[in-house]
DNA sequence: CAGAATCCAAACCGATACTG
DNA sequence: CAGTATCGGTTTGGATTCTG
C-alpha cells in the first residue's frame, strides 16, 4: 500500500480508502442517532426518515465491521439487536458534528451562493 | 422546510440535504487539495488519482454553486481555469481536517475490528 | 422484530470522441 | 487546456415479499 498525505491522495492509500467508506450521509446520520445510547434496529430507522430497511442493514454492517458500532443480539422472543457506538465509534462523533453544525450554520450564505450561481447559468442560457 | 435536530434528521431538512452534498470524498479530496492555494483544472486532476474528468468537472460544479469554490477565468489562449477555495469554503477546511486525521491515526483500530468480523462471518458460514 | 431475498428501474461510471 | 456529449455497463436504490 502506498502512502499518502493530506495533500495528494493515492487511489490506493488505505486511509483514503477508509475515508471513503466513513464519509457517506448514512454512517453520518446514523452515529448521531446513536449518540445518546443503544437503539434498537426500528428505532434507529425511525430516527432516519427516508432510509430504507436495506440501506440501514448495509450501513450498520458496514460501521459493524469497521468498528464503529456493535451488534448485541439479546435473546428474547422475538429476538430483540441492538447497536451501539463502540469506543472506536464515540471518538468519531466530535468531527461529525463539527461538519453538522456547519451546515447549520453556513445554510444562508450557501442558498445565496445558489440563487448566484443559477442566476449567471440562466443568464448566459 | 421541516425543521430537523441532530436526534432526528428529516427528509426535508435544509442542512440535511446540503449534509449529503459536501458530506462526499471527492468535495472533500478537491478541497483538500485546493487548500494550500488555486490550482488549475489538471493541477487538480493530478493531486487526486484516479478521479475522472467527469467527476471532477461535476464536483467542481457542485462546489462551486454551493459557493465553496471559486471559478476564475483568465483569458489567455488557450484559456486557462483556476479554482480556489472561497473564505466560505475554507471555513469547512478545519471539520474536514480533523476527519481525515482520524482516519488515519485509528486505522489499526479499524483494521483488527475488519479482521475479527470477517473472522465472525467466515465461522458463522 | 430484525432482517434476507428478489426484482426492476434509475442513477452513476468510465471510456471514448469531439470542441473552442 | 478545459471542458461537453454520448453511450453501454454496472452499481445502486426502492418496493415488495418472505421468514425465524
């Protein structure tokens, strides 16, 4: 594996590798749903509108596999999973809300940006 | 617009849904590349391996309408294109940062937790 | 409840060719 | 140089159905 620093990323650098797999809008969404304690797999969907059933099963396997989250099966009838953010994980949630609250923050200067920019395609449409 | 929370992120939400557009590795690639000053189209191109044209010319304009980068046309012939980060982008730089250097100090974290799952399924199987 | 399996449409993706 | 346009191929995503 190569190398690879901040400011040129090799396709075959293992952190970029990882970078790609942390940096979706699920394994986002989904850490800060499971920021105050364990949820259950339902619960976890409702805290998510719009996620489907199969998106979250993909993402909690793969944040599973990473690390970043358990799976606790307690055997109860019906089965009752529940996931939870490992140590690994917790240590994530610092620099995903700094990226949340940016977008909170920015919001207005970024719709500014947009009605500028739609503007000047329209124009020289 | 709903109105949404960390705790619960709605379809709808503004800052959700610019949350999906900054919140992918290439807008964070580019910006990091773009940190240090303006570079050109290819300048960029070259920083990051194995990025098409294509997806570097749609995420640059994705950027770009978000008002994240600035796109500056000097006349010569041929024309060159410069890109640069603008004083909003570069309020991102910093969350993004802290992001990527996670991902690279917890990465044998992240590797022995993807060896003792794949080690899981590969029993369970 | 917590998924796995399946199917189909839609989005994306890289490669190629072309342009001012 | 800095793109646009196009075209298969593949991946993705949603909806639905089924199960222990």
């Amino acid at each position: 594996m190569k190398e690879c620093s901040i400011e040129k990323f090799h396709a075959q650098c293992p952190s970029r590798e990882l970078f790609d797999q942390i940096a979706d809008k699920w394994s986002m969404m989904i850490l800060a749903v499971l920021a105050d304690g364990p949820l259950r797999f339902n619960a976890i969907k409702r805290g998510l509108e719009g996620i489907t059933q199969k998106a979250l099963t993909q993402t909690l396997r793969k944040l599973e596999r990473n690390g970043i989250v358990a799976r606790n099966v307690i055997a109860t009838s019906p089965v009752a999973v529940e996931y939870e953010i490992t140590p690994l994980g917790r240590s994530l949630i610092e620099p995903f809300k700094a990226l949340y609250y940016w977008t909170r923050e920015k919001m207005p200067e970024v719709e500014a940006a947009r009605e500028a920019f739609d503007k000047r395609m329209q124009e020289s449409a």
